[in-house]
C-alpha cells in the first residue's frame, strides 16, 4: 500500500469509526469585499488608466455541527474577474469549501476541500486579507484551498506547540490530473500568547520531471491594538531538462490601531528573483493585481482603515511594484501604481 497509502486510510478510519451523538447546528454568514481602483501605472499598457468598481470576493457559508465529534462547512464564493480584457465576462459562482471535520480534545482530522497548511496560522495573523493577499499567494507558490485529507490539532497537552499537515492533489479548485499529491505541513510555537513562529514546508511532484519544493520561515506578533510580521518564502523549481531555479521573498508587515475605530498598516514583500518561466500577460495567485515577476521586484502596500462597525470597513490604500533593471541589462519595466478604496462587511 506505501506510507501515503497507509496514512490516507488509518485517517478515513477515524472519520468512520468515531461516535456520533446530540443534534446538528447550523450557522450562515457571508463575506464581501471590493475595490473601487484606479490604475495609475502598469507595466502592461493594458491596464493603464483603467478604473471602476468590482467585487474580489463574495462568500456566502454554512457551518453545521453535526454532533460532538463532527462539523461540516460548505461554501460558495463568486467575484468579478481579474483581468482587463476587453471582452466582457461574468462572475461566476464555484465552490470553496467543502469539507467534514472530526475533532477529538485538540486534535482534528479534516476531510475534502479546505485550507491547506500553508495558510491556516499565518494569514490569520498577516491580517487584511481582504487589501490583499498575503505574501506566499502572491508571489504564486500555492493557493488557498485544495482537496485532500489533513490533520490539525495541539502537542504536549497545551497551547504552545501546533501543527497542520495535509495530503491533497495540489490542483487547488481544480481536478487532479495524475497520480500525484502534494504533501504539505506546518509546525508552529508560541513564546508568548502575543509572539509566535512558524516553519512550513510541502514538496509536489509533478509531470515531466518538474517538481517543485517550497520552504517558509514565519515569525509574527500579534495584539490588540498592534500586529506586526516577518516573513521569508523559497520556492525550488525544477525543469525537464534537469536544472531548477529558486525564487525567494522577504516580506514585512505592520498594523496599528491609532483611534478607536482607525488602523494605519503598510506592508513591503522583495522579489530576490528574476522568474524565467515568467510569461507576459500572465499572473499566477494575483489576477487583480498583474505584474512582472520576470525581473526582481518591490511590492509596497500602505493604508487606512476606517471602520464605521466591527463588521463594516472602507480602505483607502495604495499599491505599488517598483521593478529593478533585468540581470541581463535593458530598462526596468514601467512600475505598477494602482489607487484603490476598498470596501468590506460581513454578516
């Protein structure tokens, strides 16, 4: 059967065997979030003075208990696309989460379409993911969801010591296309109930030879009136012709509350690589925001946060990517500027 094998059904094992009692609960809420924008600079000229309104996210959720063991969430997400193409094109609706989890003490087995663990702990603490994503989806080495089978609980009886791992396609939304899976997990410590770190790795194999292997360092404080990261991310691809390449990023964030209902937050992530599988008019993990990943790059985020209730928030903010010269010599790309008040509630 082989170690994954044996894994995959010591785990649907557990979801069978476990006991089930008490009545189901279930709970609906909804995510929204947009962008009115303006396009002030685009290396690609496409988007150049481009401006208006859309929605990046609309999540509409069902979360139910099933008894004492098991829970279940389903959720449905649409939104406005990300490109810029001349052609009209409309939102649509997809599924984005579908998943049963058994939970026993600390510990859960977590079964279908969910959050791998590449983004369970660290995105909670990044915040804001409704200004943008966080570092490691942006800079295109892994999305938010996947299909699989994963375990997320706490060691050494407490609070201190976590951990997520997963076994999953690695297709995203997607299906899977071979015989393939990405493994994937995170270990995670807290010092303090305000300082923690992380580390993180996955390994995918992939067709023609052209494997990738992921490594993240994470350190993070967080309280409530400050919030505040750092983060590296590396990425080694390889290539069918036997070579590989590595992208790195180093990223940095802070977030403050300066008012009662007021936060300032800023963010800097440096691209350390030139990317050769770059391709133009391509933007893997970032359709709202293209840019070009095939020269090394500053991406620079600052903002405001105006809450007019817990659940309700506008964001004036800027983004930028400022682009170096490329290794090989010839002007630096036109840097990315884009103006946006951003919008959010939930219910």
């Amino acid at each position: 059967m082989g170690l994954k094998g044996a894994v995959l059904a010591v785990c649907l094992s557990a979801l069978a065997l476990a006991p089930a009692s008490a009545s189901a609960e279930g709970k609906f809420s909804a995510w929204v979030f947009g962008d009115y924008y303006y396009f002030a600079q685009e290396h690609d000229t496409t988007a150049v003075d481009q401006s208006g309104f859309w929605f990046r996210l609309v999540d509409l959720t069902w979360d139910e208990k099933l008894d004492e063991a098991f829970s279940t969430r389903l959720r449905i997400e649409t939104a406005s696309p990300g490109s810029f193409s001349a052609t009209p094109a409309a939102m649509i609706v997809y599924m984005k989460d579908a998943w049963i989890k058994w939970s026993q003490g600390r510990q859960a087995v977590i079964l279908g379409l969910t959050t791998p663990p590449s983004h369970s702990y660290t995105e909670a603490i990044w915040g804001y993911r409704y200004i943008e994503k966080f570092p490691f989806e942006l800079a295109g080495f892994g999305g938010s969801r996947d299909i699989g089978l994963g375990a997320t609980g706490w060691l050494l009886g407490g609070s201190q010591l976590g951990y997520h791992v997963m076994v999953a396609n690695g297709n995203g939304l997607l299906n899977e296309q071979d015989a393939e899976k990405r493994i994937s997990g995170s270990l995670r410590y807290r010092f303090t109930k305000a300082f923690s770190v992380e580390g993180y790795a996955d390994f995918e194999p992939r067709s023609y030879d052209t494997d990738r292997a992921t490594f993240r360092g994470f350190a993070g404080y967080q309280r409530e009136s400050l919030r505040a990261a750092l983060e590296y991310d590396q990425q080694t691809r390889n290539l069918s012709d036997g070579g590989s390449y590595d992208l790195r990023v180093v990223s940095g964030f802070v977030a403050g509350r300066v008012a009662e209902k007021v936060w300032l937050l800023g963010r800097v992530d440096r691209h350390m690589d030139e990317d050769p599988g770059y391709a133009p008019g391509s933007a893997p993990g970032r359709p709202y925001l293209p840019y070009d990943s095939s020269v090394k790059n500053t991406f620079l985020l600052a903002g405001i946060e105006l809450k007019a209730r817990d659940n309700v928030a506008f964001t004036p903010n800027v983004e930028a990517i400022l682009y170096d010269e490329p290794d090989g010599g010839g002007p630096a790309p036109e840097d990315d500027v884009v103006y946006r008040v951003t919008f959010e509630f939930t219910y």
